[in-house]
C-alpha cells in the first residue's frame, strides 16, 4: 500500500483536468470521480491503454470493462442494433448510476470487452468526469480505481491509499455520492436483465418507463456477481438487528477479538455512502471483525445487501 497522495489534483481546477486530458491521450492511466465510485480511467480507443488497467488492477482479463461517455447521444457511437429499452433507459436515467449492456460495434477493442460481442456503457454525472470526457473527445473505461476483488474507493484518497505511486493523476471530485457502483443493466435479453443492483432499482425502471426487467440468471457475467467480491481485510459479519449485533459484539469481545457494528438504521442513502468507507477505515485500524447490520431490501438497501453479503462470503472467489 502506499501513502503518497502527491499526485491528488483538485478536479475543480480547470488546469487539473487539462493535465488528465493530457495523460489520458498519452496512454497513462488517471483515477476520475464518479458519482458512484472512483474509477481509474484509461482512453477507450486506446488498446495499450486500456491493458494497463488490468495490470495494474491484477484484473483478470475476461473481465469486461465498463466504457464511460460524455452525453447520452454518445451511445451510438460505440453500440449497434440497440433496442428499444435501451433507448429509454439511457434517456430516462442518464447521466446516472445506470450501466447498459449492448451490442458492440467495431470502434469497440477486444481489450474492453474482453472478446464479447457486447458492451457496457455508462455516462456518469459527475461534472468533473464530464468535463474530461468532452475535453478528451473520447470515452474512457474505468472500472473501480481498486486492486482487483478489493473494496471500492469513494474519495481521491482512498485511490492514493491502493495506487498512490502508480497513478500519475488522481482527480479529485470530493466523496462520491451515492457510494456503490452503478446499476447495470443487461439490455441484450428480452426481458433486460438486472446483472448488478445499485441505486437504480427494478421496481424503478418498471414505475419509471413501464420496463420489466429481470434478476439476473444464468452463468455469472459481470465481475459483481462472483461470490467474493468488495472485500476488506476484516472478516465481515451480518446480522440481522440491531440487537443481533449487539449479541454477537458482546460474544466477539468476550474473546479478546476486535469487533464494530456497521448500522445506519433506516437511512439507506448514507448506509450507501458511509459502507465502503467504514470497511477500509476497519481495515486501517486492524479490526478483526465488522458486524454489519443488513438494510431492508428497498431501495438502494439492495445494492447494500449484494455488497454485504459478497463481502462476508469467505468462499475463494477473487
Ligand atoms: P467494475 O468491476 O466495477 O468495473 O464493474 C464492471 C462491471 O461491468 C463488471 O461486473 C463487468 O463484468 C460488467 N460488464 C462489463 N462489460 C460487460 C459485458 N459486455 N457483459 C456483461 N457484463 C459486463
Ligand atoms: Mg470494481
């Protein structure tokens, strides 16, 4: 791990983001805010670029990446044959946390989708990433700015903290918003598919847009679905209560073990905001065991319940 956060330059300086530009176009990899997480940014039409994310996150290279747009029109340009509910997702919820899957078309490199004839596609809203991307005249990929199977970051120094040295530029946007990663959307399917959940919910996009869209099914495609995934060091408990918790933290110090509870009682949006950013200060602070009070499943209280439970699941997974 690292601790130099030298090269964190402040997002809202507009020569910050001219250096980004810069770094992006000569095939350096940058770590951009996102309103979900952070994520570290190679140039789309860049193959050699894009490589060096999965080097240095120690990504396999089956994992496909998520390529991020400026403006919503920008979906044409990297997809074909789109379907109708695609269309209206994108129109309804972007720029936002919502990620479609798609057919790709030959702009598309191999070194993003990892040789599927599918695309992920996201236009995130935070002005500062929108600015770089206009100013890029380009998509980036970014996956989370994390090692690979790792908890995500949500502020530039989370990022300094796994990739400090490596990162030439780290572009700070402040905490992110929402706190987890972007719903995504399988739209290849008929009905669409719910491969990640995150702030967007099903029950949503049915209200929203009149769009059935599914659980996820079948083989596991997108990397959030393996079974261990955003783990901290710490070993992660559920519990079930509030007084569960407290049970099981009473049980844990008896027995000398370092032990918190994780609880935000019913505010989902700060469950969402604070988790990620609770299991790496654990981690900091060598705690042996985080208890973490599950959410209703409403919500963004999915989303959390996913994280959780990939979190707690000590099978091998990644
Ligand atoms: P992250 O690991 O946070 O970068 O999230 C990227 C997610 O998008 C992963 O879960 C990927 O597997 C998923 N993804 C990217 N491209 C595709 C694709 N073509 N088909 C299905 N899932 C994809
Ligand atoms: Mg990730």
């Amino acid at each position: 791990m690292s601790t130099s956060e030298s090269n964190i330059l402040n997002g809202a300086d507009s020569l910050a983001i001219d250096t980004a530009v810069r770094a992006l176009k000569s095939d350096l990899l940058v770590a951009i805010p996102t309103e979900t997480v952070y994520g570290l940014a190679a140039r789309a039409s860049s193959p050699k670029a894009v490589k060096k994310i999965f080097t240095i996150k120690g990504r396999p290279t089956e994992h496909p990446l998520i390529l991020h747009i400026a403006k919503t029109q920008d979906l044409t340009l990297w997809s074909s044959d789109l379907p109708r509910a695609a269309h209206a997702l994108a129109e309804k919820y972007w720029p936002g946390p919502l990620t479609l899957v798609v057919r790709r078309n030959n702009k598309v490199c191999d070194e993003i989708t990892g040789g599927r004839d599918t695309v992920a596609i996201r236009c995130p809203s935070h002005p500062i990433t929108t600015e770089l991307l206009i100013r890029l005249d380009d998509a980036i990929v970014a996956p989370s700015a994390n090692r690979f199977g790792k908890v995500s970051p949500t502020s530039a120094r989370h990022v300094a903290e796994d990739f400090g040295d490596e990162v030439i530029v780290i572009l700070d946007g402040g905490e992110c918003s929402i706190g987890v990663e972007s719903t995504i959307v399988d739209c290849t399917t008929n009905p669409p598919q719910i491969l990640r959940a995150g702030a967007i919910t099903a029950e949503q996009i049915e209200i929203d847009c009149g769009i059935t869209v599914a659980s996820a099914s079948g083989e596991s495609r997108a990397s959030g679905m393996l079974e261990k995934h955003y783990a901290p060091n710490c070993i992660v408990e559920l519990a079930s209560s509030r007084k569960d918790a407290e049970i099981r933290l009473a049980n844990l110090k008896s027995v000398g073990r370092i032990a918190e509870i994780i609880d935000f009682g019913a505010d989902l949006e700060m469950y969402a905001h604070e988790l990620y950013s609770c299991l790496r200060d654990a981690d900091k602070r060598l705690v042996d065991v985080v208890i973490a009070v599950k959410p209703a499943m409403t919500g963004i209280g999915i989303a959390i319940n996913e994280r959780l439970n990939k979190a707690s699941n000590s099978a091998s997974g990644d």
